[in-house]
C-alpha cells in the first residue's frame, strides 16, 4: 500500500512536470507539483527505512550498498 502511495504521487508529479515543459509559467501546475513531491518525500523515507533504497540513485556513495540489505520479502515483519 505505502508503494502504491509513492507510486501515485510521484507519477502525479512527473506528470504535471511534462505539463510544464510547455506551460513553464503557469503557478497553480508548479504549487500542484511540489505539493505531490512534498508528499512523496515522507513515504518514500518511511519505505526506505523499512526496505532500503527505492531506485539505485537512492544510495549513498557505494553504489552496491542497496544489495547488502534484506530484500523484502526477507524481512521478518512481512513473515
């Protein structure tokens, strides 16, 4: 549930971002926008403490630091 959470708020905001390519000027798309970024941001912190990064850029330096957690399906919370 918390996935599909991410999921729709990050397509909601990449969708408005591809509207403002071309309507670079328009305030109410932009605050829209940033509303849904501002709501991801805390799922996906609260998911990536539970299961790791979302995506490899996610990471810290290592850039195979993400392998070294469980995987999800891994986890004894989800047993």
């Amino acid at each position: 549930m918390l996935l599909k959470k991410i999921s729709t708020y990050k397509f909601a905001a990449l969708d408005l971002q591809l509207y403002l390519d071309t309507h670079p000027d328009d305030e109410d798309t932009i605050n829209k926008m940033n509303m849904f970024k501002e709501k991801a941001a805390p799922l996906v912190e609260k998911y990536e403490r539970k299961y790791g990064p979302l995506t490899k850029s996610e990471t810290e330096m290592n850039n195979w630091s993400w392998i070294k957690a469980p995987w999800p399906w891994e986890s004894e919370d989800d047993c």
